[in-house]
C-alpha cells in the first residue's frame, strides 16, 4: 500500500525556542494581538510504501529517531493517510 505521510518536528516542551520567541514578539508589531506561546518547527512531506498503516508508521517512527529528529530535544508526529 501506499501512503503520504507528513511528519510534524517540534521541540521538547521547556526546550528554549529563539525562532518561536522572535516570531511572538513581531506578531503585535504587525498587528496581531492575542496570540501567545509561539513554537517554531518543521514539516516533513513524504510517500511511503508498505505492507499497512502501522508497518509505514513504524518505518517513519525509525526513520525519526536516526534521521530526521533529534530525540533529546524534538519529538515527532506522525499523520498517514492511504494515496488514492
């Protein structure tokens, strides 16, 4: 089967986040009020091809911790959704 998947990177909660606090402070400035606990991270867009939705998020999983995070400080979030 074939799946896109997108993988979400954030930083750890209590992880100091210089790109986050940057972007908060200039919000206002732009004229966006009240948004607050800003947190900068990535996105990864893929497709994958495995046997189910779990060996795929299992392969992603793996590919997460040797690649493309760094699990001391980030964590991942995984979304599937089965290629038409």
């Amino acid at each position: 089967m074939k799946f896109h998947a997108v993988v979400d990177i954030q930083l750890h909660p209590g992880i100091a986040d210089p790109q986050g606090s940057t972007i908060e402070r200039a919000l206002p400035t732009l004229g966006f009020d009240g948004m607050s606990n800003v947190r900068s991270g990535k996105s990864v867009h893929l497709d994958i091809e495995a046997a189910d939705a779990a060996a795929a998020e299992a392969q992603l999983q793996e590919v997460c911790e040797k690649f493309l995070t760094n699990p001391v400080i980030e964590g991942a979030e995984i979304t599937l959704v089965e290629a038409s």
